[in-house]
DNA sequence: AAACATTTTTAGTCTTGGCTAAACATTAAG
DNA sequence: CTTAATGTTTAGCCAAGACTAAAAATGTTT
C-alpha cells in the first residue's frame, strides 16, 4: 500500500458517508485538489487490487478488504490526533495535518500500544468515533445544534466541520466538547439560535449550528 | 525535501562519521541497498539545493544547511526511539524500523513538544546522542570495552551496533545501558573476556566487547 | 609511464502518480 | 428522440527516483 493509495481509500471511505451510491472520480478529485483523469487512472488500479468494485461511469465503492484499510486509516488519523491533544498540549484545529502525516506509518504494534497508552479512547478531539482494532465502531446518537427545538438542553459531543477557523471560532465563544448547551431562542428572520453555553448567553448563526452535533442531554 | 531526499542526507551524515574525507556514490549506495549510478543522481540534486558539496569522483561532503537538515532527521529518529521505549513498552530491539517511518514526518512543534514531553532526554535507547532543536549534541566521553583493561570497573552507555540480533543477545546476557561492568580476564588466544556484569559472571567474545560503549566509572 | 582494474558518471529506460487535451458516455432539454 | 451539456475515460506526456549498460576518470601495478 502506497502513501497515495491510502489517502484514496480515506477520501472515498469519507465520500461513503454522505452519498450512499458509488463514488463519482469528480467527487473524488475535488476533495483530492487533483484531476478527475487521474483518479480513473488510480481507481482502476485499486480494483485491480480488489480494494474498490469500479464500473466505469458508475462510480467506485469500497469492497470489505478496502472498508478495512481504509478504517485502519482512520483509526490510526484519529488516535493520533487524541495523543496530540492529550498528551502534547496541542489545541484541536492544529491536529489535522500532523495527524495526516502520522496516519500513514505503518505498525500494527505501534497503532494497537498507542491506544492503549491513550486509554482506548473512542472518540477524538471534534468528536469523531475512533475504529478498534477489528474496524468496529462504537455509534453515538448525535443531532445537529439546527435541528433541536427552543428550550431543549443538550451537551455538545462533536463538529461536523474541523476546518480550524470555525474550531478558532468556538474557542473564542467558549464552546467545547462537553459543554452544555440550551436553546433559548430561534430568530425566524435569519435562522440564528440564542444559546446558554454553560451559563454563558451566546448567539450563533445557523451555519454555526449546523455544524455542531449535540446530544440530548 | 522530499522522503528519499532526507534519507540521503541522513545515510550521508552517519557515514561522515567514520569517513572523514568525502562520501563517495559507491559507499551511500551500499548503505541505502542501492546503485551507485542511482546515487550520483541524487547527490546532483542535493549539490543544486546546496545540502551537499559535490566534486565529481571526488565524494561529497554535508554543506552546513544539510548538516543542520541531517541533523534534525536524526534529532527525530532517536526521539521517537525513546517515546517508543519509554511510553509505548516497545524493546530497544524493536524501534527501528518504526522511528525511520516517524523521522520523516514534517512538524517542528511535534518534535519540541514531544522532546518536552519525554523530558529533553540526551540519549536514545541506544546510548546515542540526540541533537538539541538548534541542532547541539551533548557529546559523551565513550570507549570501547575492548579497550578496556583488566579489573576496570566501567558502565555500559551505549551500543555502537543497534541490529536486534545482537540487542537480544544482550537481553540475553542481561546487559543493559546503565549496568555496571567489571573486566575479570582477557583471554591472550581469542581476546574474549571475562566480565562481571551487576554482580553476575558472564564470558564474551571480543567482536561482543567491540561493539559495547562504557565509560570509566 | 603505460596498461589494467576499479570506481564513477552518463545515457537511456522503467514505474508511479500526476497532468492536458481529445474522445466517449450519460443525462437533461427541447 | 435527437441534440446539447456534463461528466468520465483514454491517449499521450512529464517529473521523480531508481535501474542497466556503456563510457570516462582515477588508481595501481609493473
């Protein structure tokens, strides 16, 4: 497995989430800042690998053997985002790119031994579910902030965006993972939430808000 | 700098140890499992960058930035050694190959940080120096226990070959960084000798004693 | 000092992963 | 149902890094 043939796999496991037919090579390029030519190129050589099932202008889906790599990818990206955070002192929008790195060193010894010096931790630092090592993944309920009604009290557990400008942006207002959050208001005008972030008054914009997974508390 | 740029700097950089004339294409070929021809390539290359100083069929030599680039490749590789002993239970006989994955990972505040967090240790499992972020090495006062004479009572610092076979068989004899050494007798006919290792008889051969660092105690 | 052996470089080729431009499918619209 | 618009693949090309085989420089010997 190349470094390139793993952020493939990456992209097209994250692609899986939001559209559950195949995966277009547009799709695939766009998130990849590269070509939709050479994502065929390299499609059809991770079929040849029966790592992806391909039929041309069909789109791409992972096979059983790809779903794997690609969570041990993912699982390996986010456990070391958890020890940045935790055990380096780093804030969660400095994480993404180290972690890009990191994610492609290859030992299982070295990924299994971190976990467990970590803790086994099951989510990283925006909230995202961490695969064990079988691949399985413990689901949260989670909502999104947008869709919960005034007066309703949640706990914050994870972003939806982990771009370090809206992460920069909930420093400043002071919400984290595991702040509790209630809806005081709705502003049909501009769909804007009046909020109590841990006793804290805050207004939020709805592109805030949806971008922030809540649970009931 | 791309991966095999740094491997190269760093191949070049143990070999300037022993060698301290120019490094020629043929001994980094050897040492990196290539072709000289392959080499000479390379070193072009580095020579344009200005990491090396090149003379055709003269060798190279590390200008200064390559130097202090070599020297933070090896300022991460034996960072990672300790994290990988100290933190993550691996034996000194395993990191290797996993700390000349993480030696190439692009971060400076991922080495400081993790330089911190392991307590700006000065030596790796091995006994051998770790550069500063300025790139300063502590150096340590070694000899070889070979050189060592009778009833001398020295302790172990470091290894000057780290392949696993020879670290287990240290395991094996209980010998350790940080034991302490005393030379019993030097056999005339096959300069093996005869140690007192914390307290216990233990018999080695001379390529054994050769290859251990000790300092007078 | 010339001839031979060794080392090093050059020239040309291969693979990987990417690109552009052109050809080909699919979908949407008239 | 045919054409236009869009999306996808193919064909041909490029750079990096490595290789083989051949040429050139260095060194070693007699």
């Amino acid at each position: 497995m190349t470094y390139s043939e793993e952020n493939y796999l990456k992209v097209i496991y994250h692609l899986s989430h939001t559209a559950n037919k195949g995966i277009s090579t547009n799709a695939i390029a766009n998130v990849m800042e590269s070509k939709p030519s050479s994502v065929t190129d390299m499609v059809q050589k991770l079929a040849d690998k029966e790592l992806v099932e391909y039929v041309k202008y069909q789109g791409v889906t992972l096979t059983q053997k790809g779903m794997f790599m690609a969570l041990m990818i993912v699982r390996k990206h986010r456990l070391w985002e958890v020890f940045l955070v935790e055990k380096l002192d780093f804030s969660w929008d400095e994480v993404h790119d180290v972690a890009e790195q990191l994610e492609h060193i290859k030992s299982e010894k070295l990924t299994n031994k971190l976990d467990e010096f970590l803790g086994f931790p099951t989510e990283d630092p925006h909230g995202d579910p961490i695969p064990d090592k079988d691949g399985r993944i413990a689901s949260i309920d989670k909502k999104l902030l947008s869709e919960i009604g005034v007066s309703k009290k949640v706990i914050c557990v994870g972003v939806k965006d982990s771009s370090p400008p809206f992460l920069q942006y909930l420093d400043k207002q002071q919400i984290a993972l595991g702040s509790s959050i209630e809806v005081v208001a709705k502003e049909d005008f501009d769909h804007s939430l009046s909020l109590r972030v841990d006793g804290k008054n805050v207004t939020v914009s709805n592109k805030i808000a949806s971008n922030l997974f809540v649970k009931p508390v």
